[in-house]
C-alpha cells in the first residue's frame, strides 16, 4: 500500500554508484563503537559522546557518502525497496545491510568499501513488507584466536528465509553454521504463499544464541504461517529452543484464552519487530503482534494469548517468565511495532531496571523488567462494543493512567480538517458516515475510523531514552484510516471494481476488509495537523515536557502556516550526551537536530532521498563523532528512492 506518494518528492531512482568521498585523516586512537540495531542490547539508542552537542551542532556537515547500488521502483521488481537500515560499528568496521539483503562493511572515517556479501534474494517475489532489511547483529567467539575466521561474526536475516553467519573480516560465509553459513528459517512454519513469511530485523544476540522472530504477511487468511521464535546455536546453527505466541498445548495456561480451540488453527502473532536483551538477567523481551487475521477475530474468540504483549522469556531455554499484553483480542492491526527499551528508574531513591513498552496507540506502558508488572498504574477502561455479526471483543482494554497518551484519541465531525471549507465539510459529512468512537472502534460493515492509525502512533521506528535525564523520546503519527468489512459474497466484485485498493481476503472468515487513509478528495488527511511530531516524555514525573512538529509535507511547503502541520513519519530517533536528538523520518528528506531539554530544532541538513531510517553514531579512530544515516527513501510511503549512506561530522 502507497501511503503519500502524491505528498512528497518525485521518486526517481539515481544511476550512479559510486561517489568521492573524503575524511580527516585516520589516527590510531580508540573509537566508541554502535554494536547493535539500537545501540545497546537494550535499545536505548543512547550514545555517551558529546563532541557534537547543542553549542557546535550548527557546524556539522556531511564528510562522506556510499552508494549501495541497491534500490527498485517496482519496474523490475515485485516490490519497491525501503532503505530502513540502522549500521552498526565494532571492531572499527561500519557494518549494514541494503533493501536487498546485501550486506556491507565499510571504513567509517571514510566510508570505504571493505568487503560485501550478497545473498542472491529473489526479487521478483512480493514479499509483504516489501524489500526491507533494517540491519545485522554480530557476536564474537571468545573461544577463538585472534586473527582465527569467524571469531567475529555478522548475522543476518534475510527475506527468503535464511538466517545467515558472515566473517566480519572478510564477508565469506562460516561454513561451521548450519549448512555452509546458513540456517533456511522456512522449515517448521506451516504452507506459506511467496513473501507471506519473511524477515526484516537484525537478530538477537544472547550469549551464544541467536533469537529470531518473522513477519507474516496480514489479514490474509486465518491459517497463516506460525510466528514462532527460535534460538539458534552462534556457532553451529542447531536449534536450540523456539516458542510460539500462539500456545499450541492445550495445558498451556493461555489455551482458555483461545475460545472452541481456535489456538490450533490461528497464526502469526509473529515478532517482527526488534527482540531485546538482558544478558544479566538471562532474558529476551519479545514484542508480539496480531494473530491472523488483523481486522476480525470471531473465528479466534477471547483475548488470544500471547499476541500483542512484551513477551519475556529465559534467554537460555525459551521459558515463559512474564507477559503484558497491551491490547485484548486485537482486530486493529495494534501490534507491538518497536522494540521494548529496557532502562534503570530512580524511584524512592532506588533504581528499578525497567522496560519501556510504546505503542501504535499513542500509549507507553512501564513495566518492572523481571516480573512484568506495571510500574505505573493502568486501568483496563470499557470500550466500544458493537462490532460485525460474529465478532466478540474484549469489553474493556488497557491504558496507562499517568503517563499520558502522545496524540488524541478520537475523531469526532467537529474536528473534521482541510485547507479549504469545502475539505473540511466533505471530511465532516465523511466522518459522520463511519464510526468514530475512539482508538478501539470496531471494524464494521458500516466503516470505522482507526485513529491514530493502525502504522502507529509510534511505528516501527520506536523510541529512545537519555539514561542521565530520565526523558524519552518518541516520534508518533496521527493520520487515520478508514477499515470496512466486506461480506465474503462481495469480495470479488469489490476487489474487480477497485483493482488497486487494499483489499485483503481474510480467507476462513465472513468478511474481506478494506483499507483506506481518511483524507479528502484532493488528498489532504482530514484529521487536524500536527499529522506528525517528537515528543519528550519525563519518565520521573510522567508527563509530557515538549512536544513539536516534526518535518514538512513537501507538497503543501507553498500554504502558510504548513510548516507547523508536521509530517507522516517512519523511521527513529537517537539521542546523546551532547543533549541532541538526531531523526529523519519525515517526508521533507531532512536530518534534524534538536535540542532534548526544550524541543527546539538546532539543525538540519537535506537529504538526496528520504531518510526513513534511524540515524547511529560513534567515534572514529581519528577522534571524531559521526553521525551516519541510511537515506534510500520508502516506495509505500512516497518519499524519494535512493541508495545512500551518509556520514556526518565536524569541520
């Protein structure tokens, strides 16, 4: 589904590969390294430097770019690409991987290439999320030598289902893992159409295991794939434990939770998103998503245990240790899309290790990391009821009390928006055709509106927390969608009639569901703006200290006062001593600076395609701090196509 291809920037792909690219001189002075997805194995994306902060943040200026060769339209494709990919940097070496599932080492001074590893994907397959990878995760053999192949090793995911081991030094395969290098990840998970089940986040790494999770594709039938989460030997591939959010043993306490037994034919609530670790604690976190499918449950009544919770599990065994579920029986596409932070909290003049849960809804759950439970209280509040013939929802979901939500919640004709009186009265006369009664208003034959949007609220792009200032930092959506049922007898005219709307089967159900944005006829989104922001949410009294605009929508640059309306966004944030938070994101193909403590925006520089990515930085061996993006853009939602890798620095 193209989201706003007519908001932003023509979408031409480049041609070249390859550019100059210059750097100080390399010294050989100790780097301070990014070693996974979100910094830490915890997901901060907190980065201790400061040489770049609020004073000189104005100076910084891009000092190389890499070009990956990697990037598709569709033309030649199946699906266009989605350059989401975060670097990581060890052992002074950046290490990425592209749309494709290539994967590349680069010098970080000077954005070399060092070596490249290219898997052979096919890409004339539809893979659900189209062709996305948002990075690799590497772990070190202590067992071996210095110097020894594969002691330092670099795994990757791929889209056709491998999971796949790499010599950091070299980029050649490790023979001792599973079969010549690699694991295929497709065995095991039931009958799959091409790209129904694929992957798209690094791996996990704990001790010497490998967590992996899956994305399947939605609401496509009720019999998808298994979400299953296996743990695989760093050395030689075995598997060593999988779980599955869906129980498959009827002594499983969470099988009652599946009415007429409908745990046994039900799938997905795969963990596509990034798996958290404590190492310490011997525990993974586990952010699981819908089971299938998205947008109608009576064929799986009940609250549908253990989809759409932070899942902890015993690192070294799978056990089941705790579960939060935040939304019941889920027929929202409500997914937990990010990866649970884990952070230490002063409270009482102790600190209490915790994990920080965001949502597509707009909510953060806190939540003690070694028994689940809330730190703050949340309520379960009755919600709307009423739903399509068949359908039985939960009466009542959860929310955080104090900490509060990061957009509004409902949609009412009164808020009905556009540039002109006529926008806002189509979009008034619209809004009062659906039904609009909050975030949990029931898909219906009728129409409903699904606000914030079932991309999020916060997206995959999640969240990061300054440790020192105890603030999070969340980037959210608010743009809705409109979700209608559609009688199973209807589906094929519905789908004849509108060859290019997103129109799902949910094959075994009653009801097919179509999706669409709610804007107007000239395709301004009828909700109010900000339609994206960044917000900074104190974790030690709970509320809101800043909340800002993020980014512009190109095509509306030209109307006053657009440049307060914000942006639909993917993509996340970092944040630094300095007291910077560094995102892209928006479609305005822009790297911000802001600063953490007001909100105001310090910096920016443009991008040659969008950055909807999540910017990292580290120290180089010459002493500088850089800060590296990936800017390729994304075919779904509109933004200018690339190839780029982008390192920024002082002069």
């Amino acid at each position: 589904m193209v989201l706003f291809s007519d908001w932003s920037y023509g979408g031409g792909v480049p041609q070249s590969k390859s550019e100059n690219r210059s750097a100080r001189p390399r010294t050989e002075s100790e780097g301070s390294d990014w070693p996974a997805y979100g910094h830490d194995d915890g997901g901060s994306r907190y980065s201790p430097l400061n040489e770049i902060n609020r004073d000189n943040v104005k100076n910084l200026r891009p000092v190389w770019t890499y070009r990956t060769g990697d990037v598709a339209d569709g033309s030649r494709t199946a699906e266009t690409s989605q350059f989401e990919a975060t670097p990581i940097m060890v052992d002074g070496t950046l290490y990425l991987s592209t749309p494709f599932n290539r994967v590349i080492a680069l010098d970080p001074e000077m954005g070399a290439e060092r070596w490249s590893y290219d898997p052979k994907i096919d890409l004339s397959v539809p893979y659900a999320e189209g062709l996305t990878c948002r990075g690799v995760s590497t772990w070190l053999d202590r067992k071996r030598a210095a110097g020894e192949a594969c002691r330092r090793r670099i795994f990757v995911a791929t889209n056709d289902g491998r999971l796949i081991a790499l010599d950091a030094a070299t980029g050649k395969t490790c023979a001792d893992f599973g079969k010549e290098g690699q694991v295929a990840l497709t065995r095991g998970v039931g009958q799959f159409q091409p790209g129904e089940y694929h992957f798209t986040s690094p791996p996990a790494i704990v001790g010497s295991l490998v967590v992996v999770g899956s994305t399947v594709d939605d609401a496509l039938r009720v019999d998808a794939p298994s979400g299953v989460v296996r743990a695989f030997d760093a050395r030689t591939g075995a598997l060593r434990w999988s779980w599955n959010p869906i129980p498959r043993e009827r002594t499983d306490p969470a099988w009652k939770t599946w009415k007429d037994d409908s745990a046994s034919r039900t799938g997905a609530a795969n963990v596509w998103s990034v798996i958290s670790v404590d190492a310490e604690r011997d525990l993974v976190f586990l952010p699981t998503s819908c089971p299938s499918p998205d947008f109608y449950g009576g064929e799986r009544r009940g609250n549908n245990l253990y989809s759409d919770s932070v899942v902890a599990l015993r690192a070294s065994t799978g056990k089941l240790i705790w579960y939060f579920q935040v939304v019941h029986h889920d027929i929202w596409d409500y997914d937990v899309p990010a990866q649970p932070v884990l952070v230490n909290l002063r409270r009482r003049g102790r600190e209490i290790p915790a994990v920080a849960v965001a949502t597509k809804m707009g909510h953060v759950f806190l939540l003690e990391r070694e028994t689940g439970k809330p730190l703050l209280p949340v309520e379960e509040r009755p919600v709307p009821q009423g739903a399509a013939p068949g359908e039985e929802l939960s009466p009542t979901q959860p929310f955080p009390v104090l900490l509060p939500p990061l957009g509004p919640e409902t949609l009412t004709p009164e808020d009905a928006w556009g540039i002109t009186e006529a926008d806002r009265q189509w979009c008034r006369e619209r809004i009062k055709s659906l039904r609009s009664e909050g975030i949990f208003t029931p898909p219906s034959l009728q129409g409903s509106v699904v606000y914030p949007g079932n991309i999020g609220g916060v997206a995959w792009g999640g969240v990061s927390i300054d440790p020192a200032r105890s603030i999070l930092i969340a980037n959210t959506n608010r743009f809705p969608f409109i979700i209608t049922l559609i009688p199973r007898d209807r589906y094929a005219a519905e789908k004849k009639a509108h060859p290019n709307a997103d129109i799902t089967p949910q094959t075994g159900t009653p009801y097919a569901m179509r999706r669409e944005i709610l804007r107007t006829r000239s395709g301004v989104l009828c909700n109010p703006p900000p339609w994206g922001t960044l917000a900074a949410v104190d974790l030690t009294s709970g509320r809101v200290r800043w909340q800002v605009p993020l980014g512009t929508v190109p095509r509306l640059a030209q109307v006053p006062g657009s440049s307060e309306w914000g942006s639909p966004n993917l993509g996340g944030s970092v944040v630094t001593a300095g007291g910077l938070v560094f995102i892209a994101a928006a479609m305005d193909q822009y790297l911000r600076a802001f600063d953490i403590e007001t909100g105001k925006e310090l910096w920016k520089s443009a991008l040659p395609a969008g950055g909807q990515a999540t910017p990292m930085t580290y120290r180089g061996k010459d002493g500088k701090q850089y800060v590296v993006i990936a800017a390729g853009g994304h075919g779904r939602l509109g933004t200018k196509l690339g190839d780029y890798v982008i390192a920024f620095a002082l002069p």
